[in-house]
C-alpha cells in the first residue's frame, strides 16, 4: 500500500487496523452502531436480563421535578449527549414541560438519521418544544454551543451509561473535557450502572435469545461488509467476563480455531491462534463512592445521585 492511501484511510479502517495490529487485540465499540447494530441494540434494550434500560426510565420518571428544581426555574438548553431513540428523555421532557420549564431540547448524534427520526417524534408530541439537533461528535457539538453567543443554562443529559464504554481513567478525561465547555452553574446528568451482583452483570451481557452474541458478531459483520475483510461469523463466539473487583465487565470474540483474515479493501490481513480474544467492550460498573471520586476529579461538584428501586443503577447530578 502507498502511503497516500494510508493517509486517505477511513477513521474506522484506521481503528479496525490498529486494533488489530496490538499484541492483545481490540476492537472499539464505538462501531457497533450501523444499521443492523443500532436494531440489534434495540433487541438487547428489550431483554429482560438488560436490567440497564428500565432502571434508568425508573430514575427518569422520579428525579424530572427534583432535576428541574436544580435550574431554579431558569431558562435552559436541554442537551443531550448521544440521541439514542429518545424513549426516556421524553419522560424527562414531559414531566418538565408539565412543570411550566422553558427549554429548548438539543440532542448531539453522530447520526443523522436518529437525530430526524427523533425530531419527527417530538414535533408530533410537542409540536411548539423548540428543537434543534447538533449532528456532530460530543466534542465538536459542544464546542459549537461553547462559541453560539448565549448564555442560557444547560443541562447536560448523558444517559445510558454510555461512559461505561469508557474505562475510568479514559472517562474523567472524557468528563473533564465536557467540564470544559460548560459555565458555572452548568448542570450534568450521567448514567452508570453500579457494581452488583457479578451474576446479574454477567446474564446482561449474555442474553439467552443471543442478540449480544449477534451484536458484538455484528462488528465483524460491518468489518467484512465495509474493508472487504473475510471473517467467517460461525466460527467465532461471543465471550463475556465480569471483574467484580475493577467493575469492569469485558465482552471477547475469539475464533474456535485458527484464521487467517484478509481485508482486501485496504490489502493488510491478520493471523489468529484459536481462542486468541479480540476485546471489543468494556462496560464499566461503578460504586456510587466512585462516581463522587470521578466528579471531583473531573472539576464537577457532586450534587446527588439518583438509584433505581434495586440499587442497580444510578443517575449523578453534577454542577460546575
Ligand atoms: C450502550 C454502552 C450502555 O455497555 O451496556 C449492551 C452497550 N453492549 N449490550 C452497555 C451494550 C452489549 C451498552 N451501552
């Protein structure tokens, strides 16, 4: 390969070939979500094992009104890191606009069409909510609305423990960097799941009807479909581990006998010894002494968290 074609290689072939190419493999699971990922994620979100959903939706219906009593009643911007479908925002927003909350509801998706899916659902429940979506990385999306000139001020939702994708260190990076653009003031909102029984964890990530099986194989899928790779999907198996020491729960994919891999669009392949894993997830657990640990050293004052019924998931209120 030349190296102006090494230069003009996607983000996800870059990914795809660096982590493939480090002595203990890895994939990100930032690249689960095409299509079929975005509906097989759908599929885990209604498995009676992925605890993680409704136990938000829980947090969501019973904080809006203490939430909303953290702006004091002044004028905010609703943002919203990682639009997802929107079901339990949506909680949040209407038992804010029954309160008499004046908001505007900005989600930030890397996808444009969550984000016009989503707007055509709220226009049609709130036709007079002023909507206005940020197609763009976190980052970027929050540097815009660092420079727009007003001064209203936000509430930042990060629901779904999406962090969890992060291990704590690459996330009080992550959370410092949003400390960042936000004012005094500033609110954020954060999802994590909590350490618990290693059992319930592990069955989250181990449906029975196998759709987290389908969703980490998936990857491997878009990897054949979109870099001309060769993956043999039947000869790998989904494997999940859950550290209750760390709280680090890890999903593998590991390939029952050896393969050679060619990705023939961008001419590199891959050699792998039978059950050598490739990493493609953590999902970080945390214990709520942890999370207040994460907001100070990421610049936050800690306000309170907010559990589900169980204790297996919290919401943390945070201020600048
Ligand atoms: C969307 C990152 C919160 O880690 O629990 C679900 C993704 N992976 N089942 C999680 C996921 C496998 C999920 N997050």
């Amino acid at each position: 390969m030349t190296v102006s074609q090494t230069s003009t290689l996607s983000a996800f072939a870059q990914d795809v070939l660096d982590g493939l190419s480090q002595e203990k493999r890895r994939l990100s699971s930032k690249w689960f979500y095409d299509s079929r990922g975005s509906e097989l994620f759908k599929q885990i979100m209604s498995c009676p094992e992925y605890y993680l959903t409704e136990a938000e939706a829980e947090i969501y219906r019973h904080s809006a009104a203490s939430l909303y009593e953290a702006t004091e009643g002044q004028p905010f911007d609703l943002i919203e890191l990682g639009a997802g479908d929107g079901t339990k925002t949506q909680l949040l927003i209407e038992r804010f606009l029954a309160a008499g909350a004046q908001f505007t509801y900005r989600p930030i998706d890397l996808s444009a069409s969550a984000l016009s899916d989503l707007g055509k659902l709220i226009k049609l429940r709130w036709p007079r909510l002023e909507f206005n979506p940020i197609q763009a990385d976190y980052f970027e999306a929050l540097d815009r609305l660092g420079s727009s000139t007003g001064s209203r001020l936000r509430v930042v939702l990060f629901p779904g423990a999406n962090i969890g994708n992060f291990s704590p260190t690459e996330a009080i990076g992550m959370l410092r960097n949003v400390r960042n653009f936000l004012r005094p003031g500033d609110l954020l909102f954060t999802g994590f799941d909590l350490k618990k029984d290693p059992a319930v964890v592990l069955a989250a990530y181990n449906d029975p009807a196998g759709y987290t099986a389908a969703f980490n194989l998936n990857l491997l899928s878009r990897i054949n479909r979109e870099l001309g790779g060769d993956f043999k999907l039947d000869c790998w198996r989904h494997w999940e581990t859950y550290d209750p020491v760390t709280g680090a729960a890890r999903s593998f994919l590991l390939p029952i006998e050896p393969q050679t891999i060619v990705l023939s669009e961008v001419q590199r392949s891959f050699q792998f010894r039978a059950w050598e894993p490739i990493q493609v997830e953590i999902s970080q657990k945390y214990t709520l002494r942890e999370i207040e640990g994460i907001a100070d050293a990421s610049g936050f004052d800690f306000l309170r968290h907010y559990c589900d019924g169980r204790a297996y998931f919290t919401d943390s209120l945070w201020q600048v």
